[in-house]
C-alpha cells in the first residue's frame, strides 16, 4: 500500500462496533500503558460503581504539546458525566509549594486537551469548546485545604466516585463527536483529497466516502492496538480486518511510553515494509509531535538483505554470528525451507552460548508465514516479561487444520511446560484479540474468494477445509441452513455486522466483483486495458488505485512486459514491482502496479485485475494455486475483475458464476474427519520433483498391470521383500479407502 492510500482497520469483537442509536453501554475499561496499573485499576473499578456508560481509558491516549509530552493516567468518556481526565499522584499536597505543583500539572493537562479537541469542529460552539473538560488529581488519602484560587477537583480514591457522579453529562451529538475526536487517528485520513472527482456517481466519488469512512477507528479497535500485556499477546483475524494497523498503533505507542525500550517491528513480506514505517512514522509523530528513533525503534524484514538489517541478521549480530544468506540458504535447505533452516542454525547457536536478551519489545506481523524457530529466536532474545506480540492471519491457508499453539511456535521448557500462555488475567489487557470484521474486502469479494479457494462449487467437490467448522462464525459467516460440524450439511452467508456499512450503501455486488473469460491471452490484455483507461478517463480512479496481481510467480518477470506493452498501447504506463524499482515500493504515482501474489500479498488496492485466473485449475499444485487465486481476490478495497482466458477458465467462471447464482451464499458438505485426511492426502501439493517422481512411479505401475493382467508376470515373480512390502501396504491404505 501506498503512503497516498487509506490503511485497513480493525475491530475487537463484532458484538461492539455496530450498536442501537441510544443504547446504554457498560463502561467498558482499555487498559494502557499505565504508570501505575494497580492504582489505575483501583480507579477504573471505583469509576464502575457510578457511571453505567462510556469508556474509561487507563494510560490513553498520550498528549504532547510542542514541547513536552503530557501524562494523561486516566480519561473518562461518558454522556451522564461528560469528558474527566484523571492525575494520579502519589503525594498528599500541603503547602503553596506543594499545591503549586500538582495544580500545574491539571493545569498542564487541560490545556492540551483543550487544544487537542479545539481543533475539531464537531466540538466547537463558535470560539468555545462544545463541553466542559473535568481535571480530576487522585491522592493516596484524603485532600484537605484546597486553596480557593486553584481550579479542579483533588480527592482520594474512596471519594472520586462521588466527585464524578457529580459531573454535568454532555450531549448524545457532543458526546458522539468527542468519541470521534479522540478514536480518530488522524494521520491515517487519507492524503489524497481526490480534488479531481466531479461526478458524484463515480467510482473515484464512492472511493471518496469509502476513504474517509476507513479512517476512523472506534473505541474497540482503538483498545486493539492500546492494550499490551506484560507478556505475550496475539492478534489475530482474516486479512484486511487491521492487524497491521494496531501492530503499527501499538509499536508508536510503546515507544512514545518508553522512549528506552528497544522495540523491533518485523513482517514477512517485503512489500510491507513502505507501509508500516509509513504508519509507525505517522504515529509515533502523532503522539509525540516528534519522529521515532530509529535506533531504539526497529522497522525490519523478518530476514534483511545485503543492504538492510533484517530481525533474523540482527539476533544473528547479537550473539556474534555470521548471518546467513538467501543463496546459502537455497543451496543447502531448498527454496521453500530456506528461512527454516537458517533460524533453526541460529537457533542451535543460541542454545549453546545463551546470550543475553537484547530486545524489550518484538510485534511480529504476517506471523502465519513465519517458522517456529523464528518465533523461538524471538522468545530467547526478548526481555522479561517477553513482551512478543504477533499478529496472525486467519485462513491465510484455507486448508490449515488449526492455527498453530503456543506451544508450537515458541517451543516448550525442559519438563515440557508452556513457555507462553494466552490465559487471561482479571483486569489486565486482553492477550488474546479476535479481529472477525474485515474493513479491506467487500463481502462480495470475499464470499467468492472463499469459494474458490476450498472449492465450495467445483465439479469435482471440495478441495480443502479447515478442521474446526466453527471458524466460519469467528471470521464472520452466519449459518443460514444446517449446522457447523463436521459430516454436515451447511448454507453460510457473510454476516452484515463483518463489514463495515459502506460497502452496501455505496457498491453492488454486480460491479464489486466482475469475471470475463476470453479465448486468448490477447483478448484478455486488450480488454484489461481498455478497462483501465476507462478507469482512468471516466471513473475518475487514479493510477496508484489499481494493482493488476500475476498468480504465476516464476513466469511473472516473461508474463508482464506483453501486458505492460497492451497498457503502453492504450497510453496507460505501468511498472512491475520490484524490476526496475524497489520490492519495498508497490505503488508509484502516474502509473500502473503489477505485482506476481508474492509482492502483492500484504497489499491491497481500490481497484485490482486478477489475470490469468485460469492458473486456478489445474492437477497440478491446485491447492496452491487456490489458495493464490483467494489470496490475490482479497487484495481487492472495493473492485476487482477476475478474468482468464482458454478452456482452463471455464471451470473457474463456473464456479464465479454460481457463487453469483446463489446470491454469494455458500451452500456445502463440511467434510467428515475421514474425508478431511482424504483431501489433505489426495489433494497435497508436490514440487515438480515431486510430481515428476509420482508420473514414474505411474508409469511403472502400469507397466506393472499390463504385464500381471496378460501373465507376462505372475505375482510370485516378485522379489519375496517387495511381495510383503506390497501386500503389507495394501492392507494398511485399503480399509481406509474403503471407509
């Protein structure tokens, strides 16, 4: 994603982002990096017994003014009390000297949030705020003397309630308005101002809304990225529901709190890398009205390259070993298992030598790409209380039996004990957070991913599915017919409450998602441009919004120049990311991306082509290539086209054209747990060696039978060994098949 595009945001839980108009909300507590947790806690739960709505904030949100940072202990938000900002102290006034002191610092606050909030409109009445801001200074025992000269309220933690429940309310439009202004980050409002949209009925004009809706984030999604736990914590939903963003808020946030700390942010995707120093940088500067120190924080590729320090070089630096390289690493552990094998080397030197930990903080994005022994590395070299936090993409492989445990990725202790738990603690951060609405993907596009990627509507059945039927719900299906378990019948349907409303206000699900097969690559190229140009002329859509995904990886860099020359044609420039420019760059303005799904992946635009969707069906490696197919849909914010050309992609537009036929509901046999082993088995995916060493093994089966079925050979033939080896095989595999 470009720094000139909206960022995906996220959510908690489904049950909190979309509520009655009026509705009474228990007050819900975010718990931040407080000073002092117990004490916060201890206000958090005096606060419950007098106000029934709103949300405190225990640590939030950080306040700078040009020159200093402001501590902000505690901030209340509520329509019956108005806005309160607690002070936490820890010692009783007496004296003018001392009054002096503590008053000041009220003083200090309410100025900046005076300053903050002036500049929202929403907020303002003319020259004057809308509401009263409360300053509220909280002392370990009771306050007396106030001197009549100083402004506030100064109590004790027995009497805060009572000094709160006295507060003058605020109304529902000020108090929708305040949420607004203090859940809005404003750094991620999109920068483009799309100035050039005239006409209201455009896709740039629904861009527009879209653009501005996406950037704001409510109260839930802000507790997301806010909440750390002394500890581990993961974060976890479908791609697009602003895993991404909270691990950006999350990382500014801590360093803004704990300028000290070494905090290293790392993803697996090198296309990330532009967007999320992007984020941190908007952030962190948000909070502090300063820049991060890129020595303290870290914004690393989970490897590196010669040219930039990667999370895997730098642990390798910090016990004084030699990194390894990718050609090492091909060369010795193969193309797939290359990372593995270098972190499990690391791995074993860290083992031996037990260096000392040298990070305080790690957030770890695109955590399902990344072995355990990466994971394991992190753990060793992370500072007590391991503050690790990873952000995992639900259903980034469709045919996953179960997202892997702790236990799995950071390993185990030398009695086989847990290293990391995810158990949740009374009134502490929550360490395990579901984000099921995905702001990035229309429900159209992703209910027509889904199915092409397990093949829901495949003449040949199902190719894939997860063990647990139950997901369906936690990524945001609601069961229409039948029931979620495994053996049955089931008709899902994206639920209205996992996407944001503006998807159904302002697109249909005709031009959401569009397919088009033609008989030659030609055809297909010219009509991709064409389409673009009208983008570009009449849709009033901009260069950088549209991302064109190659699935096939190894014959991208032969692929696009043919379809960068159609583009040329028809005066559209274009650009393949990472030939010729950075891998780090996807977008460039003035002209168009394209992007095999591996430089894709992480990214995400308005409008995408997914060409050559014929790739899809295939024997061979076909869960792979569903899996790539699903994975370049959901780059798709708004748009996308799937379109392929030959007799390969009337198996695909088939199955496009019943998931449309359906009104994009999916309607399937969850497979039994006999029948999930058999597609796992049958439909598992080979290298070419692999394949190359199955159409042998064929060949000389066949061979095999001819000469057995004419008595050119007779069983005993055999080698007595081979004889038992078959038979013993054959009993083994037949009564499973026979199930």
């Amino acid at each position: 994603m470009s720094e000139d595009q909206p960022r995906e945001l996220s959510a908690v839980a489904p049950s909190c982002i979309y509520r009655e108009e009026g509705a009474v909300v228990p007050l819900e507590v975010v718990y931040g990096e407080s000073r002092d947790r117990s004490t916060a806690s201890q206000l958090a739960e005096k606060l419950r017994e007098v106000v029934d709505d709103g949300t405190v904030y225990l640590g939030y949100p950080v306040l700078a003014t040009a020159d200093e940072r402001v501590e902000v202990d505690a901030l209340l938000v509520s329509k019956a009390h108005g806005l309160v900002a607690f002070l936490l102290e820890d010692t009783i006034p007496h004296g003018a000297d001392s009054w002096d002191t503590v008053s000041s610092a009220q003083d200090r606050l309410y100025n900046v949030l005076e300053s903050t909030l002036g500049k929202h409109s929403g907020l303002r009445r003319r020259r004057q705020l809308a509401l009263e801001i409360s300053t509220v200074s909280v002392f370990s025992g009771p306050v007396d003397n106030q001197p009549s000269d100083v402004e506030g309220v100064y109590c004790d933690l027995q009497d805060v309630g009572t000094e709160v429940a006295a507060l003058d309310g605020i109304g529902e439009d000020v108090e929708r308005a305040l949420q607004a202004a203090l859940q809005r980050v404003t750094t991620i409002k999109p920068i483009k101002k799309r100035s050039s949209v005239q006409d209201a009925s455009s896709r740039g004009a629904a861009l527009k809304v879209i653009e501005r809706g996406i950037a704001n984030l409510d109260q839930w999604q802000k507790a997301a990225a806010i909440e750390t736990p002394e500890g581990p914590q993961r974060i976890r939903g479908l791609a697009g529901s602003g895993k991404t963003v909270v691990l950006a808020l999350k990382a500014a946030y801590l360093h803004t709190q704990h300028p000290e700390w070494r905090i290293a942010v790392t993803f697996h995707s090198r296309a990330l890398y532009q967007q999320i120093q992007d984020l941190v940088e908007r952030f962190t500067f948000e909070y502090s009205n300063d820049r991060y120190d890129e020595q303290s924080l870290q914004i690393m590729h989970s490897w590196g390259s010669s040219s930039k320090a990667g999370m895997y070089s730098e642990m390798a630096r910090a016990i004084g070993a030699t990194p390894r390289d990718w050609n090492y690493a091909r060369a010795t552990y193969g193309m797939d298992d290359a990372f593995q094998g270098v972190c499990r080397e690391l791995l074993a030197m860290v083992h031996a030598n037990s260096p000392e930990p040298v990070f305080d903080a790690v957030l770890i994005d695109e955590a399902q790409d990344l072995p355990p022994e990466f994971f394991q590395l992190v753990y060793l070299l992370t500072k007590a209380p391991k503050r690790i936090v990873w952000g995992y993409d639900e259903l980034q492989k469709l045919s996953e039996s179960a997202m892997p445990g702790t236990d799995e990725l950071f390993g185990t202790g030398p009695s086989g004990e847990s290293l990391v738990s995810l158990a949740q603690q009374d009134k502490q951060p929550r360490r395990d957070i579901v984000l099921p609405v995905c702001y990035r993907n229309t429900p159209w596009a992703l209910a027509t991913a889904h199915a092409l990627g397990i093949g829901v509507y495949r003449e040949g059945g199902l190719l894939q599915h997860f063990d647990d039927p139950e997901l369906w719900g936690d990524i945001g299906y609601n069961t229409v017919h039948g029931r979620l378990s495994l053996g049955s019948a089931v008709t899902l349907e994206r639920a209205e409450s996992s996407s944001p409303a503006y998807f159904r206000e302002l697109l249909t699900p005709d031009d959401a998602v569009i397919m088009e097969k033609f008989s030659s690559q030609v055809a297909q190229d010219i009509w991709v441009a064409q389409q673009i140009k009208k983008n570009l002329a009449e849709d009033e859509l901009e260069h950088d919004d549209i991302l064109i995904v190659l699935p096939d990886v190894y014959r991208a860099k032969s692929r696009a120049p043919r379809l960068m020359q159609t583009l040329l044609e028809h005066g559209i420039p274009s650009h393949l990311v990472g030939v010729g420019t950075s891998v780090d760059e996807v977008f460039k303005r003035d002209s168009v991306a394209l992007a095999h799904i591996y430089r894709a992946k992480g990214n995400e635009a308005p409008m995408v082509y997914v060409v050559d969707a014929q790739y899809a069906n295939s024997d061979h490696q076909v869960v792979t290539r569903r899996n790539t197919l699903f994975t370049a849909i959901t780059r798709s914010r708004a748009w996308v086209r799937i379109v392929g050309w030959g007799e390969r992609m009337n198996e695909v537009s088939a199955e496009i054209d019943m998931v449309r036929d359906k009104n994009f509901q999916l309607g399937f046999t969850i497979p039994s747990r006999e029948e999930l082993d058999q597609l796992r088995h049958l439909h598992r995916d080979r290298s070419d060696d692999g394949h190359a060493a199955v159409q042998k093994a064929k060949d000389g089966l066949q061979a095999f039978l001819e000469a057995y079925e004419t008595d050119q050979i007779d069983f005993y033939d055999l080698p007595p060994a081979m004889r038992t080896r078959l038979v013993m095989k054959l009993k083994e595999d037949l009564p499973r098949d026979n199930d």
